[in-house]
C-alpha cells in the first residue's frame, strides 16, 4: 500500500519567536472576552429609572410652577439629571445641579438660570432636601416664568447615563 501522505524534510514549521507571538495574542484575546463576558459589558449597560411628579403647585411670587418628585427607582443624582420644558416647536433645557452644588447640611437649593422658550424666560431652582445631591422622595424642582393662558406645556426629566426619560408630564397653563 502507498502512502498518501508523506513528510517532507525541507520543510520548517513556524519560528519559535513567532510561534511565541501567536501564543500571547491568543491568549490576551482570550483573556479580554472573558473579562467582558465576567463584568457583563455585553448585556445592553444599565437601565433608566423612573420617577414621578407627585404634584404640580402653581407658585404665585414669581409666577410658574412646583413640582415634586418621588424616589427614583434607582440612586440618581442630580448631575444626572436633566430638565427640559416643552412647548409646541420650542424647548427649554437645563442640566441640573452639580452634587457638590446641592450637598451640605440641611436644605439645599440651586438656581440654575434663565432658558429662553420661544421668547420668553424662564428659571429653574433645584431643592435637595437631604443636601445629599441625590435625587430623593420629597425633591423639588420650579419652573418660573410667563407661562401664557390656554397654552400646553411639557415638562421631561431626562436620566443623562443613559439618555432616558425618567418621567414627563403634560398640561394647560
């Protein structure tokens, strides 16, 4: 019977440097999907929480509205937050408070400035009430401003992480 195979003796397997090479590659490659697979940067990050409005006040001196919020399902602080007011075509942003803004003893509230809605401006305070910088049940935030009659607004919470909306709430003023 003939053999089929046959080795050849001018033939060279690979260096022995590259064979190394190979060996490490394979193995940091092998080495990085478990890491991944262990810390779970596959499964799809984290999720947004949600929150309520459990109330909207009308506030007189100055004019807008209070609303307070309930615990998110998940800690949130309010460097993670993000508040937009909405009306028609236009909107009006604010990222929220720095922690260290809204962390002390005691109360805590930080005015974040004016944002202009069509032509109008509007304010928004943040109030801590654990000065703890997170989100708590109790937490309130104002809108102040003109907001005009018979007119529809929106106000959205945003979850910055994970550029979700936490809770949005429509109305007439």
């Amino acid at each position: 019977m003939k053999k089929v195979w046959a080795f050849r003796k001018d033939a060279e397997a690979v260096s022995p440097v590259i064979a190394t090479i190979l060996m490490v590659a394979i193995t940091v490659v092998l080495a990085a999907v478990l890491y991944v697979m262990v810390l779970g940067f596959g499964s799809g990050g984290t999720s947004t929480p949600s929150v309520q409005l459990t109330s909207r006040t009308a506030i007189t001196s100055p004019d807008g509205y209070k609303w307070q919020l309930t615990a998110p399902t998940a800690e949130t602080t309010w460097t993670d937050v993000t508040v937009i007011l909405q009306t028609g075509s236009y909107s009006a942003t604010w990222s929220t408070a720095t922690q260290s803004g809204l962390t002390g003893t005691g109360v805590q509230t930080q005015a974040l400035g004016a944002q202009t809605l069509d032509t109008t401006s509007f304010y928004l305070n943040v109030t801590d009430l654990g000065g703890n910088g997170i989100v708590n049940n109790g937490d309130y935030f104002t809108i102040t401003g003109t907001f005009a009659s018979a007119t529809s607004y929106t106000v959205t919470i945003m979850h910055e992480p994970t550029d979700g909306q936490m809770v949005a709430q429509t109305w007439t003023a």
